[in-house]
C-alpha cells in the first residue's frame, strides 16, 4: 500500500466509524465530569451514532485497501455485535453517567471503546500531517493537485514503455485543455510518485485543469464501466453526449475563442487520449470518502488495451516527435 493510500485509508476509516463523533459524546463520561443525566435524547443519538459506526465498519471491510487496514489495526475486536449490543444496553438502562463509572463492569468496556476511538483520531492527524501534508507542500491558491494513478497489472511490475505512454498521454492531455481554454500560463508538475504495487503520480497545475480532468474521468469513467469492450471500438460520438468537457468547448466557440474545427479536433484527441489511459490501466485515484462496491482495479483489468475508433483521426499530437 503506498503512503498516500494509507493515509486516505486511514482518513475514510475515521470518518465511517464516527470516531470523532462517538468521542465527543463519551468524553463527558469518561473524563469524570460528574453526574450527567442521560435523558432519552442522549439515548437515542448513542444508539444511533453506535449504527452508523458498525454500518461504516462493514463498508470499509468491502473495500480493498480499508479492509486490510482494520485488520492490522484489530479494530474488529471491538466491533464484535456481541460488545457494541452490551454498551447499547448498559447505556439505555442508566440513569446518569455516574451510574456507569460506579462499575468496572459496566465502565471499561467503554473506557476501551473510547481509547481506541481517540487513537485512531489522534493517529489519523499525525498521518496527515507528516505523511500528506509535508510531501505535497504549499501551492499558489490558483493551482490544485490531482493524483493518478497506474495499475500494475499482475504485480510484477510496471514496464517502462507502458509510464512513458502514461506520461505522454497526461502531457497530450494537458497540452490540449490548455489550448481549448486559452490558459498559456498554465505549467504541468509532478509534486511527488509514490510506489506500492500500483504507482501515484501527484500531478499540479490551474485549478480549471485539473477540475476539468478530473470530472472528464469521472463522467468518462461512468460511461465506460458499466459496458463491454467492444461498445467503445465504435464512433467517439458515443461518448461525447453528456460530457461537461464537450459542453465548455461549445462554450469556447460561441465566444469565437476558437473555431468549430479546432473544437472537433480537441474533443476528439481529448477523448481518445483519455479512453488510452484508461486502457493503459490508468486513472484517478479512488476517493475513499466514497468507497465504491465494484472494485476500479478489476473493472480497469477488463478495459486494459481499450481503444476507441473516432468519427475523424485527430491531428497528430505536439508531444510526439
């Protein structure tokens, strides 16, 4: 697991398991902060907040690289039905926080739910900062940051021809919007690679660039997963309806910022480019915020050598010699 996917792994697991939430609420209780009363109210939210934590901990043991980081972390030996049912039922019967914390029984199971909940927390910071924070640095507020990814196929490395054709394709890619919008100032840099069995690719430019990059993939992504290989060996007109890309460059030729042609020229080569580097094994770096059932390395595995046979071949790219 590279570094980065750590951290985002890390981040999602805090978030799905409420654990910022769930200490908040406990903290008056275990922090001895005298008799407080536990009405109905107080009931029902630590009802509910408990729910939502072992609904998110099923959700990150459906995913790859959370699930191998519960695991690790033995964070399933509190999430046990069994231990959540029992601070649910000692917390509906008391009458006040004292009422708990006269009992060992009753008090340490959520004395151990609360330290591990605040370590992650605290954990999950530390990461953040010495481990994303410190290797992506300070940026001009204008530019944004955007992580790609390319997949290793069959784990045993990632030949050289096909990064060089990954490169390529981000360099064609950004050469092209940045025509098709008029943005000259705009630079391409890499802030950091990280490796693992896949490799990440932090790229930094205009934030114009990188939203609209990555919302093509997105949208392209949509339109490519949910079918077979050979519905995409047809005319790029498949995929062009619906784009929002499509949509800002009939935009740019009503301002006569460029011509009909040359719109059809980049819609084209944009689109092309982007169906390569998804058949190259390439893509955006999963949100883990929003983890997806359908797992992106096995759906990019059955796109690999996805090509895509244009309505008209574009020009010849700037960046081939």
């Amino acid at each position: 697991m590279q570094t980065i996917q750590f951290v985002h792994s890390l981040k999602t697991t805090v978030l799905r398991l409420k654990a910022v939430e769930i200490s908040d609420f406990l903290r008056p209780l275990i922090s001895n902060a005298g008799a407080v009363q536990i009405d109905d109210a107080h009931k029902n939210q630590f009802s509910s907040l408990l729910f939502e934590s072992r609904v998110g901990f099923d959700r990150l043991a459906e995913s790859q690289h959370t699930a191998k980081l519960i695991n690790a972390l033995q964070i399933s030996n509190l999430y046990d039905s069994a231990k959540l049912g029992r601070l649910v039922s000692i917390y509906l019967a008391a009458a006040n926080t004292q009422a708990i914390r006269n009992s060992a029984d009753f008090f340490t199971p959520f004395c151990d739910f609360y330290s591990l909940l605040q370590w992650l927390v605290s954990f999950d910071r530390t990461c953040s900062e010495l481990l994303e924070r410190e290797k992506l640095g300070e940026r001009p507020v204008d530019e944004e940051i955007l992580q790609v990814t390319l997949m290793d196929y069959d784990g045993g490395g990632i030949e050289a021809d096909r990064m060089r054709q990954f490169l390529t394709i981000l360099v064609q890619l950004h050469t092209d919007l940045i025509r098709a919008f008029n943005l000259p100032t705009a630079r391409l840099k890499v802030r950091f690679v990280d490796s693992g069995s896949d490799i990440v690719i932090a790229i930094q430019s205009l934030k114009v660039i990188i939203d609209m990059l990555k919302g093509l993939y997105s949208e392209l992504w949509v339109k490519v997963r949910y079918k077979d290989f050979e519905d995409f060996e047809k005319k790029i007109d498949s995929l062009s309806s619906g784009l929002t890309f499509v949509s800002a460059l009939h935009d740019q030729v009503k301002k006569e910022a460029i011509t009909v042609s040359e719109a059809d020229v980049l819609r084209v080569r944009v689109l092309s480019e982007m169906v390569k580097l998804i058949g190259l094994g390439g893509g955006v770096a999963q949100d883990e915020e929003s983890i997806e059932v359908v797992d992106q390395r096995k759906l990019l595995t059955e796109k690999r050598g996805l090509k895509l046979l244009g309505a008209g071949a574009p020009t010849p790219s700037d960046t081939e010699e």
